[in-house]
C-alpha cells in the first residue's frame, strides 16, 4: 500500500547498505527516505530504552545473582 509518506521505492538495497543511507537510496535519492528511516530507528529506541527501565525497575526489589558479586572476583573468596 502506498500511503505517501515517502516516495515509492525505486530500488532495493542489500542488507549490508547503512540503515540511513538505504532509506535514501531506495527512495531515488530523495531526503524522506533517510528522514522516515531516522525516525523509524528512534521509535525503535525508545521502545527499547522504555522496555530496559521497566525491566530494571522490575527487578529492584530482586537481589543480584552470585554470579555478578564484587567479591567473587578477588582471589582467595
């Protein structure tokens, strides 16, 4: 479906392309493109920050596993 965000697709990119570039390459150089793919990948990381706070807030009242204790790494403990 075309909704007119950005322009259509001219040509498709290899995975290897940067993200930001990509946008615009494939757009036929054209700047919404790179600026749709921008907030794309914004949206994509405040979702993951929200999703790491929320997951570090969940796991206050939990204590830290032996594996990550300071004293663990100290010779002779």
């Amino acid at each position: 479906m075309y909704f007119g965000i950005v322009p259509p697709l001219s040509d498709i990119q290899s995975w290897l392309m940067p993200p930001i570039l990509s946008g615009y390459m494939a757009t036929g150089e054209q700047s919404q493109g790179q600026y749709y793919e921008l907030s794309l990948l914004r949206l994509a990381l405040l979702f993951i920050t929200l999703s790491l706070k929320w997951m570090d807030k969940r796991n206050l009242g939990i204590g830290k596993s032996r594996m990550f204790s300071q004293t663990d790494c100290l010779p002779g403990h």
